[in-house]
C-alpha cells in the first residue's frame, strides 16, 4: 500500500499510465475520452508536442531560478504576450503556481493597494453566493459555497456574498433577461452601501461560473452594471477567470464577452493546459504604479513564482491559443457540442438547462424538468452520474452540492480545443 494521502481516502481510484490527445489511459489498458479536461485544465490534449518540447529546452537551459535573484526570458515573454491579449487597461502580470495563490494574490494587493493610496479602512470583500475561489483560506473566504466553506468558518474573513446572476432558476416571468441582469447587479451597490463604500476593498467573481454552477454564464448587461457600480464606490473588479480563461469560453478572456474590463484578473487552470502548475494575476498600470511608487514591495510572494519551466510551458500554451487559433476552434466546436446536447436532451425529463460558452458546457440535472425541482440531495445523482460515465470510459465533471442552501446536481463538459467530431 501506498503511503501517499489522497483526497479521498475511502476510494479505490486507477493509476493513470499514459495520455494521448483527447484520450487517458490507466495501467489496466482501460482508455478514456477526456471530457473535461479534469476540471478545465487540458486545454490542447495531453500530449502537446510544442509544449513538451518547450519544457524539455527550458529544462535543459535552467530548470529554475529564484525571483528574488533573477528574472527570466520565459516569465518576461509569457506576462508580454499575456498583456498583448489582456482586457483592455491590464498591464501588469504576477506569476504565481496556480489558481488559489492568484486569487490570495489579488486579496492581498487588494488590501495593499488601498493602504498605498491611504484608503485604511477598505478590507472587506463582496461576492457570489454560487462561487468558487479556490481552496486556500483567503480564496475560499471569497468563495461561496456552504459545504467547502462550512469547516474552516472559524478561520475565514469576513465576506459579504450576493446572489449571483442565474437565469434559469432566478429570473421572474415577467422580466426581460437584461432586467434581471440589472436587478441582480443592483444587489452589489445595496450591499457597498450597508457595510460602508468606505470599507469595502474589492468585489470577485467568476466571468462565467465554473465548479460550483456548470458554466453558468452571465445575463447581457449584468457585468457592465457590476463595473458601474465598482466605479461608483471606489471598489476593485476582480474578475476569476481560473477556469473560464484561456479560451476557454471561445476568447482568450472571458469578460471580453460582457464588454468590461477588471482592475484585477485571475488564471490558472488552462494557463498551463496541465503540463506545469502556473497561475497568473493580471492587474492595471494604476494599481501597479501605487505600489511602485510607494513602498516598492508588494508584500506577497512564494517560492515558485516566476517559474521558468513553467513560463516556457504557458507560454508554449498561450501561442497555441492565440496564433494557433484554437480559442477561436473552443469557440466552433463549442457551439456544435452545445448544439447536439441541446437537441440530444430536448425533451429529457431530467435535464433541464444547458449551458455554457465555448468548450464550457453545463447541464443541469433535475427531478423534474417542468417544475426545475432538484433531486434529493441524498441521491447523489451528480456522484452517480459521474461513476457511470466514467466506468464506460467517458471523464465528465459533475457536481452535487449544497449552495446556499439550494441542492442542485451538475455536469460541466470541458474537452480540450483538438476535440474532433468524431469524438
Ligand atoms: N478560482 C476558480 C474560478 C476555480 O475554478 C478554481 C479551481 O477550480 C480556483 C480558483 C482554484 O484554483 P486551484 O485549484 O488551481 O488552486
């Protein structure tokens, strides 16, 4: 036996022995079609040529060299060409190992940002109910879901969380989907106004919500009401894209869809497609002056950052899914995909939404299609599902999960951008 500690300590799961494009293989020979990418991470398959072969000459040159003796070339060109495609007014980008430390990361230049320019009394953060930030304390303080968070509370900052913009179980009959969208962006100013525009730092949330929703997109007009607002109050965007970004979506960025740009941007996940672990936080040229001329220190950092290895990779990455156009290709087969589920399922009594942007697709799984009821949480059928699947050879990413109290089963499809029709 093993002395390794898993996640899950009562499971029996397979050793994976090799990859192959959109294929994993385990070493009973056992193959399967990866159909979410873990959770949205294999973004070119798994066996990339261009990308094992960046790693390999960089591996070769110097594996790694600490931020606080050296910069690189690889981390230099990756945060350019990442800024080459950025949201407009980004300019700045702090590599980091994955998607929990960006978020840290943005919490805390958040807070520092405010003390440089002699805001004291901003601390407090506002977000989404139905979120998911990242499992690290400050991260998951943001997040939003009552299972994760429930355990650590003791721990945790407090954050204020509002609804979050979720058409298919929220909008009254009676209201256009852009009025909904304004109503429940309006929840962010009554709540700047009652904890005190004064102490609010910063709002986050997730362009379109990944694990805890099943790509749940945003209302037209939703997120341009939400910047209005944070404009208003003095109050930093946060936009995680961890798992939207990168293409993801069928552009780089996903906010590029809603029209805005952030003060603060999260990736991870498809950063480095799986091949090395590396985040980034992206933020503006104002944010990054305050700190530059102030105390020239922005009071964070770990070990790892900056890894060359792991710039050389996401930016082998990166050039696939811009020049290579295969953020646009997300965005083709996403829509193909999105498609034949939705006349595959039509009238399937248990599915009742599915969603999504580009290669980030969710289904909603329900007891009752007409009526939206969920299963019992008792069953377990997002569980279920992703046992079955996975015995005849198909990865998906299901959910069953308690959010604010609201059970509700999800599958979120992910493949990578190579996915052909054939598969
Ligand atoms: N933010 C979002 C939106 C995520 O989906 C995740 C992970 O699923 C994270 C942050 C945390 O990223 P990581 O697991 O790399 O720490």
């Amino acid at each position: 036996m093993s002395h390794i500690f898993p996640r899950h300590t009562k499971a029996t799961l397979p050793t994976i022995e090799k990859g192959e494009g959109v294929y994993l293989y385990d070493t009973n020979g056992k193959k399967y079609l990866d159909g979410s990418g873990g959770a949205a991470v294999s973004c070119l398959g798994h066996s990339d040529p261009d990308v094992i072969k960046a790693i390999k000459d960089q591996i070769d040159a110097v594996p790694f060299a600490h931020t606080g003796f050296f910069t690189s070339k690889p981390a230099e060109m990756l945060a350019d060409k990442l800024i080459e495609h950025a949201p407009e007014g980004l300019d700045r980008v702090y590599l980091v190992s994955g998607g929990s430390e960006a978020v840290e990361s943005a919490l805390k230049l958040s807070r520092q940002y405010f003390l440089e320019i002699g805001e004291p009394s901003r601390h407090r953060i506002i977000a989404r109910r139905q979120s998911y930030h990242g499992n690290t304390l400050g991260a998951l303080a943001a997040g939003g879901n009552i299972w994760r968070r429930e355990p650590f509370a003791p721990l945790m900052i407090e954050t204020s969380h509002i609804s979050p913009c979720y058409e298919y179980r929220d909008r009254k009959p009676e209201e256009s989907a852009y009025d909904y969208g304004q109503r429940i962006a309006n929840e962010l100013e009554a709540e700047i106004l009652s904890v005190g525009a004064d102490q609010v730092m910063a709002f986050f949330a997730e362009p379109v919500v990944g694990a805890t929703s099943g790509a749940l997109p945003p209302v037209e007009g939703y997120f341009r009401r939400i910047r209005e607002i944070c404009d208003k109050y003095g109050v930093l965007l946060v936009l995680d894209e961890v798992m939207c970004g990168m293409g993801r979506t069928g552009t780089l960025f996903a906010c590029e869809q809603d029209d805005i740009s952030p003060d603060i941007l999260t990736v991870a996940k498809g950063l480095g497609a799986g091949y090395q672990p590396i985040g980034a936080m992206l933020c503006t040229d104002k944010i990054y002056r305050a700190i530059e001329n102030g105390t020239g220190f922005f009071q964070h950092g770990h070990t790892y950052m900056g890894h060359p290895t792991a710039s050389a990779a996401a930016l082998a990455v990166l050039t696939k899914l811009t020049d290579g156009g295969l953020a646009e290709r997300s965005r083709q087969m996403g829509e193909k995909l999105r498609t034949g589920l939705q006349n595959a399922f039509a009238k399937h009594p248990n599915v009742g939404d599915i969603r999504g942007r580009g290669l980030f697709i969710g289904l909603e799984i329900v007891k009752d299609r007409d009526t939206k009821t969920p299963f019992d949480p008792s069953l377990a059928k997002g569980k279920l599902l992703k046992k079955a699947t996975f015995e005849a050879g198909l990865i998906c990413y299901p959910m069953s999960g308690t959010i604010d109290g609201v059970h509700g089963d999800h599958i979120l499809l992910a493949p990578s951008f190579i996915i052909e029709d054939q598969h």
